[in-house]
C-alpha cells in the first residue's frame, strides 16, 4: 500500500469529488457512518477536499493506492460490508465479468463527518 497524504505527491485527478460517492445505497451508508472509505480506478479528490452529500458534508482525510489483494475485512467494514467476501461480491456485481485480480491497484479515498 503506498500512503500519499499530501496533494502534492499524488498524480492529477481522473475525475470530480462529486462522483466518488453516487449509490444512492452508499450515500446512505456515508450519511449514517457506516462507509467511511471509497474505492475507485481513478483518484476523485484531494486530501482535505470537501464532498456533499444529501447536505452532510465529509472530508477527505486519506488517498492512497492499493492492490486488491491487499485489502482486508477492516477494509471491507470501511467500504459498509461485513467483510472482504461480501465486498467483493458488490462489487463484481456491479461490474459484470471483471476478474478480481489481486494485484490490481485502485485509489482509496478515506472521509469523515466535517466537524
């Protein structure tokens, strides 16, 4: 896992901080504190970026890469699963016939409630 907490090390983003939580079942979770981090293939936001939601505001506290063979059930519990079974369910689901192939890497995107 490669940690990059300040913006300036970590390549431009792929896409906006207001696509990086759309499900209206994760919003859900996000609102009730139960998902705290979001996988993505692309880096969505900034450390310290600001992302609304139903106007609940969070921010982003971590961006980092990480390998799908990497990520554990405390991972899964961050992303509003049980665990790492149940994650990797959702999400091949979501995107039928991807491999879960464990050396890819995706962009981790951490958030709280803004205080």
């Amino acid at each position: 896992m490669t940690d990059q907490n300040h913006n300036s090390e970590l390549p431009p983003k792929t896409c906006s901080i207001e696509k990086l939580v759309t499900v209206p079942q994760d919003v859900e979770k996000v609102i009730n504190g139960q998902k705290t981090a979001t996988r993505r293939n692309g880096r969505y936001a900034d450390v310290g970026e600001i992302m609304e939601l139903e106007n609940h505001q969070f921010v982003v506290e971590k961006v980092y890469v990480q390998t799908l063979g990497e990520i554990t059930d405390k991972d899964a519990n961050k992303e509003g699963y049980p665990n790492l079974e149940a994650y990797k369910n959702s999400i091949l689901s979501k995107h039928p016939g991807m491999p879960w192939a464990k050396d890819m890497e995706v962009w981790v995107h951490e958030f709280g409630p803004v205080k």
